[in-house]
C-alpha cells in the first residue's frame, strides 16, 4: 500500500485537480532522476525534514556534491553553523539487497570522515566544489555572515572527531522492509550518529513545475554501544554512572572530555583573560585563538588515545595565506622562543600545513586522579608558556600585514 495520497489542488474557482506522481528512476526513461534529485536536494536544504528528524539541530548548509571520502563519494554534504556534519544519499531502493547496500554505504563514508581533521575535510570539500581559498568558512559566511567562526571550527573538529554525524538516506521506494534494516545498523555501533530514512515523493504542478514531498519513514537514535571509550581507554564504571547520562554513549564521552578540560582550565593562567574558552572542550582538543583571530591561527592542547600522549601546539588554517610566511618568521626566531618556552619545540612543514609543537606527555590512565592531575597540570603550564612566547610575535606579524 503506498504511504501517499494524491494532493489535490483546488482553484479559486472551486475547481480541482489531482496531481501526478513523478517517478524516480535511475535510467533515462525516468522523468527525474538520482541526479535531479540531488541537485534539487543541494540547493534547497530547507526541503529535508531535519527539525523533524532531530528538533536541536541547526539549519542546513550547503557545501558541496559528490565529496571523495575515500570509500566513494558522498552525494551531499551539509554542515551546520554549530560545525554538526550531515551526509545525504540520493537513493532509489529496488530491493532488500539494495537498501542494505546503499545504507551500508553511508556508514562507511562516515567511518571514514572520523578519521579526518577539519583541514582534510576543508581541502576535500573545495576539491569537489572545485573552489579555491576557505570554502568551508564561505559556506558559513555566505548564508550566516555573523556566525562564530571560531566555534564552527571547533565543532567541526568535534563532529569528525567523535563521529557526531547526522546521515540521510532519501530517495523513492524506501518504504518496505525499513524496520529490517536495525540488525544490519547494529554491526557499526562503534560509531556515534543518527540515521534517518526519508521517502521523497515528487508531484507535477499544473504550470509544470515540482512539489516535493518528504516523509520520514524510520530514524535512529544515537546508536547505543555497551564500552565507553576515554582517551586513554575504557572509562572506569564509576565514571560512567557519574556521566551526564551514561544510557547515551556520545553525551557520556562529551561528558568526559568536558570535565578533563574543565580541570585544564582551571589550571591555565594566561595575562589575556580574554584567550580563555568561555566552556571547556567535549573533544580530545581544547583551542585557544591567536592572532590575528578568524579561526586563522590557533593554540591546540590535546590528547591522542591511539599514541597514548598529550601536547600543545600552533597552527594556522590552510586557508590563511600569510600561514607560511608567519611560521618561516617564527622559525628564524626558533632559539629565542625555544628560550622562552624553556623546551625544545618541534617544527614541522609539509606542503601547506606547519605545526609548532611542544614535547609531548605520556598519558597514562586518565581515569586516574594522579595521571590526570599530573597531564592537565603539564598541559596548562606548557600552552601558558606558548601563548606568552608565541602571542607577541603574532600580534607584531598581523600589524604588519596588509589587510
């Protein structure tokens, strides 16, 4: 039985007329097509049902189509002005064996985007939009010109990071068989996303254009795993039942990343109170802007769980031309700011992206209140030796750069 009825239009008149369904169909003989739908999808955002799907979620921007994730290119990517990445997949569903290869498919696309930076995802994003310069803060500015930049960078850092993703699967023909497919979503339950099915139904209007209609047929909720994973490993059960909510895996991990950097913040003395975070970090990196602001250069303390080790460094965006030129100034300085800091740092150029790092930290176990108080202790001390080093030096190279 079909999920739709035939809209109707009613004239002033009083006249009526029932409108034909489209079909979708991959081959040339469909009136409209995966293509058609995706494109249409793309440049109106506003007609996927996403308040629906989850109320919290911001607006819809459109980035760009046919993104190479490594396991095949992703049909549409959007981000939200809070940095929340969305996936959707242009679908048309013939067949059991269809349906499951196709979400199958977007899992895998989101497997692969977690283990992605923001910079990857910035190089990616302009390479399939086959734009230059900084086409994800372009995206942001073209359609929320005051939006905070700095935070966009940061929670898309945390979207990649901890696998935060809204996935969509919209198409034709979605309806049957999809509650089956829950069995099949449990073997990526180490990832942490929502995933929702949405049935679009095109009609032919009178003047011969097109109304779509969406319909959410199935979603999931954050997806429950049974291991809560910290940075250095499994968290202690303790801490678990402490958590935010410890039925909610992805609020339990925020939760922890949360308290750690509220430690680390409550040991970071900086002259520039204004540096400070306003809240802690819900992922492994905590960031602090540099000059000359604009999500162009930052301070990044983290902590790696897959090397067991913690540290500072600064970076500059891929996107901020004068990047190369301030690190090339900074590392003829190298002796005098390694004196400041009082360590030897670590320099490291490769094609278009540099890093100024300090040594690192082991560590250890972060559920421990000893590791932990030794590794926010050092991570403190050493992004406040970087920022009074470093900070001046930025300052001096932006006044004297051109606007």
């Amino acid at each position: 039985m079909s999920a739709y009825t035939y809209p109707f239009i009613i004239s002033a008149s009083g006249a009526s007329h029932m409108l034909d369904r489209i079909p979708l169909n991959t081959g040339e003989s469909g009136v409209q097509s995966e293509r058609w739908l995706q494109e249409s999808l793309f440049r109106n955002p506003e007609s996927l049902p996403v308040k629906e799907i989850n109320p919290h979620i911001g607006p819809l921007i459109p980035v760009c189509m046919e993104i190479e994730t490594g396991a095949g290119p992703a049909d549409i990517l959007y981000l939200t002005p809070s940095g929340q990445v969305v996936l959707v997949e242009t679908k048309l569903w013939r067949n059991p064996e269809a349906r499951r290869e196709v979400v199958g498919q977007i899992l895998d696309y989101a497997k692969q985007l977690t283990t992605w930076s923001f910079d990857v995802l910035e190089k990616r994003a302009a390479t399939a939009a086959q734009t230059e310069g900084p086409h994800l803060l372009s995206c942001l500015r073209s359609r929320f010109p005051k939006a905070d930049e700095v935070a966009f960078v940061d929670g898309v850092g945390r979207s990649l990071a901890s696998g935060d993703f809204l996935l969509i699967i919209a198409g034709d023909g979605i309806r049957y068989g999809a509650e089956s497919l829950v069995a099949f979503l449990e073997r990526f339950g180490h990832l942490r996303f929502s995933l929702a099915l949405v049935e679009v139904a095109a009609y032919k209007l009178p003047d011969g254009s097109t109304l779509l209609q969406p319909r959410i047929l199935a979603k999931t909720e954050l997806l429950q795993r049974t291991l809560l994973i910290g940075p250095s490993g499994p968290v202690t059960l303790q801490e678990a039942a402490q958590a935010e909510d410890a039925s909610n895996p992805i609020q339990s991990l925020r939760a922890w990343f949360q308290a750690f950097w509220a430690e680390y913040l409550n040991k970071l003395r900086l002259d520039d109170q204004s540096l400070v975070p306003s809240e802690p970090a819900r992922s492994p990196n905590q960031f602090i802007s540099m000059p000359p602001g604009g999500a162009s250069a930052w301070i990044s303390a983290y902590v790696a769980q897959s090397s067991g080790k913690g540290g500072v460094y600064l970076t500059f965006a891929k996107a901020f031309e004068p990047g190369l030129d301030w690190y090339a100034q900074l590392e003829a300085d190298a002796e005098a700011i390694e004196r400041e800091v009082n360590a030897k740092l670590q320099w490291e150029r490769s094609d278009d992206k540099v890093y100024l790092g300090a040594p690192t930290v082991a560590l250890g176990d972060l559920n421990q209140a000893v590791d932990r108080e030794r590794v926010t202790a050092y991570l403190a001390d050493m992004t406040q030796r970087m920022v009074m080093a470093l900070k001046p030096r930025l300052e001096a190279m932006a006044a004297a750069t051109p606007p």
